[in-house]
C-alpha cells in the first residue's frame, strides 16, 4: 500500500515540483488546484510517468477547491478519504502573491484580506482538519504506511524579509510560520512531526515578473548559492521530510533558500 499526500495548489510551480519528488517515491497523491483544471491534469499524468519511469505505481487525482474557503476545504479532505481511505502527509502549498504590487502606505484592505484568507486560514484550517483525521486514524489501529504521518507547510524568506511593496504578503508569510510551532507542540504526542520549508527565490509562474531584478541580484551575490531555485529543490526536501529523513525533529524551519538566510560580512 502506498502512502497518501494532499498537495494544496499542487498544479504548477512549487507544488508541481513536489509532485514530482513524491510520485517519483511511490506516494499515492491528492492533487488540489483553485483554478486551473488543465495544468492539473497535465501534473496528473507527468506524475503517474515519472513514477513508473522510478519503478513505481502510483494513483494521482485531482480536486478543485479554493483552501480559503471552509467548505472547499472539507470537500478537499472529503475527495481524499473518498479516493484513497487515508492520509500520511499533508503539504500546504497553495498561496497567492498580490494582485497588484503597492507600496506600503498605498495597500489596500481588500488585497490584505485576501491573502490572509488564501496564505493563513486556509492552512491553518486545512491543517487542522487534516489533523483530526490523522488522528482518527491512529485511535482506528491503522498503521502509517509505511512512514510516520506528517504535516509540512511552505512559507517563503517574506516571513522574516521586508518588501515594502507587497507587505500583505510578508505579513501573511509571517503569521503561516506561528502554523508549525502550534501544531508541533499539539500533535507531538500522537507521532506527528510537523515542519516548515522555507524557499527563496524559486523560479515560478509568481516570480516571473522580478525575473530580470532577481536575475541581477542573484549575479550581484544575494545568495552565497549563486543560482535561481527550482521547483525540484523545495520538492526533494519535502520528499526527504516525507520518507522519515528527520525522525527527532519537529517544529523545524528547513531553508531551501541557496543560503539566503546567512548573516554574513
């Protein structure tokens, strides 16, 4: 029996990229998209390839839901008892940046709360309803399989980095890292670690309008690691937190960030 993943906004960018590295593992994944049923598809099939190019069978689905919404989310949580019966891992990737980049003092109320509602309390509620399932299926007698359930949430460098034209975000990357102390803390004692990835400047669909800023940044020296992130980066260290790589850590912030967060003179 393979294990079972549900990726927020698993359809491109990051979360494709961690699609991959599970399926190329032999997880069994549910696939969440908000918008784009086509890309999610296209992520479908390269997953259930990848794997059998690996050696591995795997069963990839996907489910709309948008995760700032309560209902879409239960629907999501509801899709994935009902295709698979059981869950090992959740990753909360879904996020949105600002529709329009404002300086600090010109932000607007609509953009803030929009990604409050999309960044924080859709994770913070998915994590919690998938939590109870966890749950429920340790006080059911139903073994891990065959690695310990976990939870991992990816937050970004903009939870400790100011950008003062798009504060809404940094605010709401800041407030999804207090996700993973909480449910370290609470779920510790029933075997569930709980972890944060924290990627830098990770080449996406979000990040190609700053392609040519970063492009000079990254040249100038900004990461000792003098190259974008991809994808596939943030996807393997996910994969590895995945298959028990870090069994006496829980809480942790695991950068995948080319050295971003180094203090250095």
């Amino acid at each position: 029996m393979n294990p079972v993943a549900i990726i927020t906004g698993g359809s491109r960018g990051i979360g494709r990229g961690i699609a991959f590295e599970l399926a190329r593992a032999g997880w069994d994944l549910a696939l969440n998209y908000a918008g784009n049923r086509a890309a999610a598809e296209q992520t479908r099939g390269e997953c259930i390839s990848l794997a059998q190019r690996a050696g591995k069978a795997v069963q990839a689905e996907v489910c709309q839901a948008d995760i700032g919404v309560g209902a879409d989310r239960q629907r999501l949580i509801a899709f994935a008892r009902a295709k698979f019966g059981r869950l090992d891992l959740l990753v909360n990737n879904a996020g949105v940046a600002p529709e329009v980049r404002a300086d600090l003092l010109e932000a607007t109320e609509a953009s803030f709360d929009r990604l409050m509602r999309i960044n924080v309390k859709g994770p913070y509620f998915l994590t919690q309803l998938a939590a109870r399932w966890m749950l429920e299926q340790s006080a059911a007698g139903m073994p891990p399989a065959p690695f310990s359930r976990k939870i991992v949430t990816i937050s970004s460098i903009s939870a400790y980095t100011a950008s003062v034209n798009r504060g809404d975000y940094c605010v709401a990357k800041a407030a999804v890292s207090m996700l993973t102390p909480l449910f370290a803390t609470r779920l510790a004692e029933h075997g569930i670690n709980v972890y944060e990835v924290r990627p830098g400047i990770i080449e996406t669909d979000m990040t190609a309008p700053v392609k040519e800023k970063y492009d000079r940044l990254i040249h100038e020296g900004l990461t000792p690691i003098q190259r974008w992130g991809r994808p596939e980066d943030v996807g393997k260290a996910v994969a590895a937190i995945a298959q028990d790589a870090l069994p006496f850590s829980t809480g942790e912030v695991i950068n995948v960030d080319g050295g971003f967060h180094l203090r250095r003179l």
